[in-house]
C-alpha cells in the first residue's frame, strides 16, 4: 500500500526535480494542453515525493506535463505528497497515472524497458499495458527485449516495425550491428524488413556463415552511401537480399527481364513480370496520347503474339519449375 497524505499545498515549479526513469512518457505540454491550463488552471494536483536533493524540496512521481505547463506560465503548483518509494514503485504510481493514454508500440516499449531490469512480474506488467498474455504481440514483445536497448529508438521512430523482432532475435549480436544501420538509415513497412531480416538470416543459415559476412561479401553497406530516396534505398536493399537467398532463381529472372525487353523492343509496349517467379503472369502496358497511337499499338501487340521470344520465355518458366 503506497501512503497519500491528505494534505494538498501550493510550491513554486523549481522546487520539484522533474527528472526521472520513472517518467518514461513524460512529454512537454502541447498548445491544446497549454491552452486547457491557461484557461482553467491546475484541476488535479501532481504526486511528488520528498526530495533527497538540498537544493530540491520534491522529486515528481507523476504530473510532469502539467509542472511544465504551469512553469510556462510562471505559475506555482499544487502537490499531494506521498511516501518515499523504491524505483520501481515510482514507475508503478507513474504508470497507473497515465493509464488512460493511448498505449502504442512506442509507449509499450518505453514502459517495458523501464520494469525489465525490476524483479517485477512481467505478466502483470503486460496486462496493465493490455498486452494479452501469450498472444502473438507477447511473444513479439518478449522477443524485442532481448534485444539491445539502442534498437527501442528505432522502434519509437517507426523506422522498425515490431512484427520485425522475432527474426532480429534470432541475429547473433555482431549481426545486429552491422545490419542496425540499414534499418536506422530509413522508415521499413512490416514487408520489407520481415523480407530483407529473413532473406538474410536464412541465407547465413544455408550456408553456413554469419549475416555480418554475408553483407560484407556482397558489398551491401556500399548502398548507404549513395545518395537514394528512401524508396529507393528499401527497394534495393530487398532485392539485394533477395538475390542472395535465391541466387538461381536471380540469374533466371536477369534472363527472363532480357527476353522480356527483346519481346517489346521497336514498339511502345513495355513488358514486366513483377513477382520473383510466384507466378508466370506478365504485364504488358502502353501509353497513347491519340486514336492512331492506339491502333499502331495494336498493331505492335499483333507483332509481339507471334514473336519467336515467347519460345524462349517458355524455357524460363520450365526452368524455375525445376528450380
């Protein structure tokens, strides 16, 4: 049971210590928040406790924004004094506090973080921030925190998704730190890194050598320091990947994307196959400003049907049924 005095007074902002790993989701006022407390004033009064700091008469359990607020304002502040606690308690009464904000990803892993190093039940912790216990999102959550705690910020930024921390857990730790600053450099949708971590990690698996080797074998970290969009930058990344986890199928498709150029070349139309041998599908598209466009472009597609080329696409498909 953690004491509450009954008695509520009024201190000046600089008297509280407003520093803390227990305020884990303190963030400064905003102008809606600061808007509310200009008009209103203070409705609740923070939780602090005494200090142990001379020069500081508290130390804040909770009711950081609102301190920040008033001391924009130049206002004092309205405290309700409780008990000298452990660390641990004052991130509990910290995080009973806020228990009404939205919790997302980058406020589970800020508390999470926090109550690890506690002997705390874990189990009550995830109920607390509505973390279903033994669903999927509590094997991912286990999963990312055996990961070092530099990669949290990747997570808060959105640069990593969580789905991500079941193969990055698998990484050995020299692994995760060269591949860190392919996911530091740039934002990765829940696809792309799952493709990318995976592709990698199973290629080391199969042949027998870490990821750190393979990357620097194939020369991927040159890729950070070219000047690419971030689009870019993810696309090449995958397909680097890619290439290394299936390099058969990879040649197959360098041959098939040069049939695919020789089957359109002298007419508008633009061949493709998009998806990495799932399917045998090809997309062929043109762009016409006018009728007469329109009907040379048919006339180009007739041409296109009876070209000898798609003899040699046939080999293609054959070839990655054997693969």
């Amino acid at each position: 049971m953690i004491y509450l005095t009954n008695r509520i007074e009024t201190i000046n902002c600089e008297s509280i210590n407003c520093n803390g790993s227990w305020l884990f989701w303190a963030e400064e006022p905003d102008e809606f928040f600061l808007g509310s407390i200009s008009k209103w004033g203070q409705l609740q009064p923070v939780l602090v406790t005494k200090s142990e700091k001379y020069h500081e008469s508290y130390t804040l359990i909770a009711g950081y924004k609102r301190v920040r607020a008033l001391k924009n304002f130049n206002q004092p502040v309205l405290i309700q004094e409780i008990a000298p606690l452990s660390e641990q308690d004052k991130g509990l009464v910290y995080l009973s506090s806020n228990l009404t904000h939205d919790l997302n990803p980058q406020k589970q892993i800020k508390a999470l973080r926090f109550f690890h190093s506690f002997d705390y039940p874990m189990e009550e912790l995830y109920q607390f921030l509505n973390i279903p216990i033994k669903s999927k999102q509590y094997t991912l959550w286990q999963n990312w925190l055996k990961l070092p705690q530099k990669w949290d910020q990747l997570l808060i930024m959105g640069h990593v998704p969580l789905n991500a921390a079941s193969i990055l857990s698998r990484f050995e730790q020299e692994d995760l730190e060269i591949i860190f600053p392919f996911l530091a450099r740039v934002s990765w949708s829940r696809n792309n890194a799952l493709h990318f971590l995976t592709w990698l990690w199973e290629s080391g698996q199969m042949q027998g050598t870490s990821v750190r080797e393979l990357i620097i074998k194939n020369n991927l970290t040159d890729l950070l320091a070219r000047d690419l969009s971030p689009r870019d930058m993810v696309k090449k990344l995958v397909s680097a990947a890619w290439k290394i986890r299936y390099p058969a199928l990879s040649q197959l498709k360098q041959t098939l994307d040069k049939r695919c150029q020789e089957l359109c070349a002298g007419t508008k139309w633009r061949v493709e196959h998009k998806d990495n041998f799932e399917n045998f599908s090809l997309e062929l598209t043109i762009k016409v400003n006018s009728r007469e466009e329109l009907l040379n472009g048919l006339k180009d597609l007739q041409q296109i049907s009876t070209s000898p080329t798609w003899e040699l696409l046939d080999k293609c498909w054959k070839m990655t049924e054997i693969k």
